[in-house]
C-alpha cells in the first residue's frame, strides 16, 4: 500500500473496464497544484492519454503507481458541483465518465492525439526501407509513415525495441495573442524623442506622436492603420529603444463590430405582472421551483426572462438563458446584449472553436454574469446561480442525440436544485410532458393569455390541396395563397413562406418503372439538390450525380418528386418575376454569418418574401410581415413517430406567430393534404388546451409519454444476421429481468433499416416504475461488451428517445 499525495483521474478511453478512477502519484514540482476538476496527461498502457482528476487522496491498496506526466491546466475547468453534476448524468443517461465530463467543456478543450515513431538513439541498425525516413530526426510523423505505406515495417521494428510509438497530446484551445506597442519614456521627453528622428522618418514620428497621445499600449495592426505606417518603422522604434512591443492575450468576440442600442426594462401587462411574482418570490426566498410559462405567440415572454434575470443579478447571482438552436438569431442576442451589455457571453454552433473557448473562459473567469446559449450552455461553469431560463422548452434540439444522451431540462433542474433557485421553462405550444407536469402541480404554471398590444392572433385559413388538384391547379400554391401574395406585392407588406424541408426535390423516380434513386449504403431514398445537380444522402454524406436514363429499365422519363426550398424559389420566380426573395436554409446558411445578413436585409425591406425552412419559424418578430404561408403542413405528420401530431401542432402554431405582431393585421393560409386532422385544425384556432386533451387520450391509449415513460435500445452491425440474434438475444435478457408491467417491444427493424452499410434493429421499452431497469441495461451492456469489442456490434441505450427513426 502506498501512503504518498495520489490523483484519482477518470481517463479519455470510453469502455466498460475503463469507466473508474485510476490512481496516480503526483510529481513533487506539482504537489500543491493538482486539484479535483483539473485535466492531466497521464500514462494509460503504452500511450498517454487525457484524464480528469476527480479525487485527492493520501493512500492507494495498489504498491506501484505510474506518475501524472503533465497537468493541462492551472485551475479546475470542472468545478465541484459540475463534477457531482457528471456522475449523476452518468447514472441518469447510462454513459461513461469521460464522456459526461467532456460534455461539459468547449471543443477547444477536447484533447486531439498525435503518434509518432521515435528512433531509440542506441539503435545503429534498421530495416533498409527505413534508414533515409530517420536521417534528419529520429521521429517520424505516424501520417506520414501512413501515406508512405511504412507502418507494417515500423511495427517489427517496434516489435524488435528499436523503434518506439509516443502518444502526443495536445488541447486544442488555443489562447489569442495581439503584439501590443507601448512607448518606453516619460510624456516630457517625447517632443524632444521626436525632434532627434531623421527629417525623412516622419512615418516613424507619426507612431510616437500616436503612442504618447493615448499614453497606454495599444495594439500594433491599429497604430499602423491609423498613423498609415509599416512595422518596419515599428522596428526600427524598437532598436532605438523609444518604444517596447509585448504579446496580450485578447478574446476572440464574435460580437466586437457590433454596437448594442441600451434597452429598459418595459412596463408590465396585468398578466405579466401576475406570472413574474411567483418567480421574483422563488428568486428572493432562495427555494427552488420549476414554473412553466404557458404564453401565446407574442405575449411577451422575453421581457419576464429579462426583470427576472435582471433581479437576480441585483442579489450578485447568474443567470443562464437557453433557446433552441435556430431561434438564436441576432434579434435573441440583441435582447439580451441591449439591457445587460458586456455581462452577457453567448454560446452557440455559428460561433468557431476559438470564439466558444474565449466565450467558456469569460464565464470561468466571472467576468460575465449572463450566458445566453443552445444546449451544452447548460453547463457554464457559474458557481452561484440564481436562476435557469429554458425558451421554447417544447424544442427537440434540447436533447442531444449522442453519448450522454442528456435532455437540457432534466439537467436545469438537477442544477437548480443544488443552488435552490427557480427553473423557466417558456412556451407558447408547451410539450405533453411538461404541461402533463403543471397540470399535477409538479410544475407551476403561470398563463399569459393574450397578446402584448392585445392585438388580435392572425386569421388562419385552411386550404385543401385535393380540391386545388381535382380543379386542375398543379402549382404549388394555392389560388388563395397566390391571389394573397400579389396583395401584399402591391401593399409593400412582407410574406413569410415556410416549407419543411430543404433541398430541391424530395427524390427522383422513374415514371416507366417506378424506380426510385437509393442510397447504396442506407435504406432511404437520396434527395436532389440542384445548386450543385447532384443527389445527396443525408444520413452518411454520399453524393452522386443525377442519372439521365433509369438504372433499372433504362427507360428516359425520370422525374422528380416533393418539392424543396430552391424549387418554391424557382416557381415563384416565374410566377412573381418582381418579387424579391430571400432563401432561408441549410445550404444558403452555411457560411458563417449568413444567416445574420439574410435577417437583417429582411428587417430593411430588401426583399418582399422570406422563404424558408424550420429554422424561420421561431423568434423571428418583424412590423411588416402580415401573411405567413405553409406550404406543405403534414410533411412531418406520417412519420413513424408517436410525437408527429404533436410537433406538427407546435411548428404550425409557431409560425403563425410571425403573422401580425405589430399594428399591422396577419393572416395566414396552410396548405394540406389531410385538412381533417386534428393537429392541422386546433393549430389552425391555436387552441392548445383542446390539442392536449386530445393527444393526451391518444397516447393514454397507446401506452405512451407522459402516461409512461421509454427506453429504446438500438444495435448495429454490417451482418443483418448478427444484428437479428443480438438484438432478439437482448430483447429476451431484458424481458426476464424486468416486472410484468413493462411493455417491452420488438426486435423490429428501425424504421430506417439501415444507415452506412450498418443494419439496425431496436427494442422499446414503455414502463412506469422500474426499479431494476438501470441494473438490467447496464448488465446487458457488460454481457455484450466482448461482442462490442471483438465484433464491430453497437449497442447505444437512449432513457428518453426523441429520436424513433
């Protein structure tokens, strides 16, 4: 037993074996230094990896202990309550450790791992077809060794101990550095500095002059800007020792070239006034509660989330501020910056590597009070939080769909309860789960019944594209959505035109024999994208180009089918040639940026139509849009999915809510093929309350959330074979462990069979109290973890599946 300062580090090698602290003697020159929280590189078998240290302890049962080889930081980047946070989201969501802990930090921190070859300097003899590789070095690159075909050679040579493999690790966060210019002198012996320059070095004169009038350091690329001179003369300053020149560290601020106008808080509505009392009462009390904001489109949310949070920091406390993905337009950022200026940090996927650590780093620094983010901003590591805001909580992107498959609610609420302060969760179309909770009183619900102006919601109206069909209209507008588009043309009024999918056509089929084009590698057909004429897989990536003839019957009459944002674009273009329009989707927001330029060219009236996908649906609130068009309501309804109705009562009813926010009156026209149906209809009143009566008796009926909750268990494998037994083998393991009042169901076929040449089965799970069931899954994981290992077999458990597909 050793009896020395020892590091419990949980190591970066996801695995069973592996998910456990592993000790580690710390080195002398850190005693003192290494802290619960902090990363460190330390030895695991032949290589290093990254690890966190979670414990400090004096005395391990083992007699020999490697050393940690490097500490990758000076202070915790995990501190206590956000490492306790890691276990508990390691039992809640059956993940490993590391990969809780991982979750939690920015990209930039992620540790990126090079192997090298290194030459033992004793070694006089090797393999001729490697002597001329080590020559200069005796290291070699294992990319390189790679590309030249050598690493069968190298690895002998490692057999033999002359050649050893050294893993390298390296943190991706790189700190930004700006070279600084101060001037070396007292502000009485400038003049004189300057008169004793050369006549001809005025450039040299002009950066002295500029230096000693701001008389504090300034950054050399705007001294030259602004005195129209070249680091040459910089230089030469320098040998003369009249001025010094230094590196400062600077955060990257996505935000820099923006001024934000200082907004006030608003007066309150009687509603408001009635919703945020409870809310400042649970902020001055310090108890926790989770309240649902239960407010129509355009009631004001946003200004309740801004008087809480301002309330909070009066008592010295944060805040954090989540909103879906593609709601986090500039419009969100500017409500926030506005009132509470440089204590705001933002969190969000536009943002790059750089950008997000400089954001994480203000946060750990406490130098901002607020942070504003999607779904991994839940964990900013703020040490005194005095409230979390989850807007649109019904949002599926808060989920995440890989390793820990964590719901960011779940985790607001695990945090809150550790700081005793209350949750938000705001929606104007609220999930079962969450209204199904207030309404038993889990959660409070406070109502905003009515509009902010108490304007009136927009008149919807339903158009049945069947009739449209058998009256010989095939556009893809509807005669009362067009006769309303050339309206507001001739008005000088905006349109928004939402289509739930992105691309050009849906597929492309043969109109002989009814081929459809498919992926190779998966079971789904590939979508046409006609920017670049090619069809894409969305699943793996695979790209091919657009056939002229059919692959199956040769045949000439290949058409294309469903219709795609750039197709509506293509059509509206011939149907309204002085319209102008801007495109919203995947493709044309890629570029960093782009989406902000779109909006704000629609804010200045730019363009007469913005047409879009989901990601327009949200949070966008502009005074001229006065109709709202959907194009094709019931995309999402046939999905093999128990939450469509449900999602696609919460994506009509938010875009409607674009319609009519200001003085100007909205309308809005939704096209379907299925008018009758339920969610299409209550959307259409923006009846909430009759929609969640009745989807509440469908999934009572069909034993699904809120009435039970699920597990699904999904495997994978190259071999449908392999896949079949596994999955048949689980179904049966987890069946007999589990009571008789667990509805456990399959193994089927995943609706979509098969992703990337890998087939795919899975097993739902619908239980109400199940004691046993984390036991049961993670013995099944143990079970066929040799499988896992030796065989290419994937198993992935989600507690809480968003995602059915």
């Amino acid at each position: 037993m050793i009896h020395q300062p020892i590091a419990s580090v949980i190591v970066d090698v996801p695995a069973m074996q592996t998910d456990r602290g592993f000790d580690y003697l710390i080195p002398e020159e850190w005693l003192g230094r290494i802290f619960p929280g902090m990363r460190v590189i330390v030895p695991f078998g032949p290589r290093k990896v990254q690890g966190f240290v979670i414990k400090l302890k004096t005395e391990s049962d083992f007699n020999k202990l490697k050393k940690i080889s490097v500490p990758l930081d000076l202070f915790p980047v995990l501190n206590d309550e956000l490492l306790e946070l890691g276990n508990w989201l390691t039992e809640k969501t059956l993940c490993y450790k590391v990969s809780a802990f991982q979750a939690m930090l920015p990209a930039a921190m992620k540790a990126k791992y090079e192997k090298r070859f290194f030459l033992k300097s004793e070694v006089k003899e090797i393999s001729k077809g490697l002597q001329q590789f080590f020559q200069k070095s005796l290291e070699l690159d294992w990319k390189e060794a790679e590309e030249k075909h050598l690493l069968t050679k190298l690895h002998q040579e490692v057999k033999k101990e002359h050649i050893e493999i050294q893993y390298i690790v390296k943190s991706r966060g790189k700190k930004k550095k700006v070279k600084m210019l101060t001037i070396k002198m007292q502000a009485e012996v400038v003049e004189d500095a300057i008169l004793s320059l050369p006549k001809n070095a005025e450039k040299q004169k002009k950066i002295l002059a500029h230096l000693a009038h701001f008389n504090r350091p300034l950054p050399e690329r705007k001294v030259l800007e602004e005195t129209n001179s070249t680091s040459q003369s910089v230089k030469t300053l320098v040998k003369k020792g009249f001025i010094e020149e230094f590196y400062q560290e600077v955060y990257r601020d996505p935000y820099e070239n923006r001024t934000f106008k200082k907004t006030f808080p608003l007066p309150l509505t009687v509603h408001q006034q009635a919703a945020i009392t409870p809310i400042l009462s649970s902020i001055e009390k310090r108890q926790h509660e989770t309240f649902l904001l239960y407010g129509v489109t355009g009631s004001g949310k946003t200004e309740i989330y801004l008087q809480s949070i301002q309330r909070v920091l009066n008592e010295g406390k944060e805040a954090i501020v989540l909103v879906p993905e593609i709601s986090l337009t500039p419009q969100m950022v500017h409500r926030f910056k506005g009132r509470f200026g440089d204590d705001v940090a933002v969190l969000h996927s536009g943002l790059s590597v750089g950008e997000k650590y400089d954001e994480w780093r203000k946060i750990q620094r406490k130098e901002v009070k607020v942070v504003v983010g999607a779904r991994s901003a839940i964990y900013a590591p703020f040490e005194n939080l005095g409230i979390i805001i989850i807007d649109e909580e019904h949002e599926t992107s808060y989920k995440q769909e890989e390793s820990p498959r964590y719901h960011a609610r779940e985790v607001a609420i695990q945090r809150a309860k550790r700081y005793q302060c209350p949750v938000i969760l705001g929606s104007a179309t609220p999930s079962l789960e969450s209204f199904a909770r207030a309404k038993k009183n889990v959660y409070t619900l406070l109502s905003l019944p009515s509009r902010m102006n108490n304007q009136p919601l927009p008149s919807v109206a339903i158009v049945d594209m069947r009739d449209e069909l058998r009256e010989g209209n095939r556009s893809m507008f509807s005669r009362e959505l067009f006769e309303k588009l050339q309206d507001r043309l001739e008005k000088k009024q905006q349109t928004v035109l939402f289509l739930n999918r992105r691309g050009y056509s849906s597929f492309i089929m043969c109109r002989d024999c009814g081929y459809v084009l498919q992926c190779p590698h998966c079971d789904i057909s590939l979508t046409y994208h006609r920017s670049s004429n090619n069809m894409k897989c969305h699943y793996c990536g695979f790209e091919t180009s657009v056939p002229k003839t059919c692959p199956d019957c040769q045949g000439e009459h290949i058409r294309y089918f469903g219709t795609g944002t750039q197709k509506v674009e293509e059509e509206l273009t011939k149907l309204l040639p002085q319209a102008k329009i801007i495109r919203m989707d995947v493709d044309t927001t890629s570029r960093k940026g782009a989406h902000e330029k779109l909006l704000k060219a629609f804010a200045e009236g730019k363009a007469d139509i913005l047409l879009g996908t989901q990601m327009i649906a949200k949070g966008l609130d502009f005074p001229n849009i006065t109709l709202v068009g959907v194009l094709s309501a019931d995309t999402m309804l046939h999905l093999p999915d128990f939450r469509a109705a449900e999602k696609t009562f919460q994506l009509l009813t938010q875009v409607s809510g674009r319609a009519g926010r200001h003085e100007l009156p909205g309308e809005v026209i939704i096209q379907t093929y299925t008018p009758e149906h339920y969610s299409v209809q209550l959307a259409s009143k923006q009846d909430y309350d009759a929609f969640y009566e009745q989807e509440m008796r469908m999934r009572k009926m069909a034993s699904y959330p809120p009435y039970y909750y699920l597990a699904l268990v999904n495997v994978t494998h190259e071999d449908l074979l392999k896949v079949v037994d596994s999955a048949d083998r689980m179904t049966k393991f987890i069946s007999s462990r589990l009571s008789d009042e667990a509805i456990v169901l399959g193994p089927s076929a995943s609706p979509i069979p098969r992703i990337n040449n890998r087939y795919r089965y899975q097993c739902l799970i619908k239980y109400k109290r199940e004691p046993r069931l984390s036991a049961t899954l993670k013995s099944l994981i143990e079970q066929f973890q040799s499988q896992v290992a030796s065989d290419g077999l994937t198993i992935s458990i989600d507690m809480n599946p968003y995602m059915m597909m």
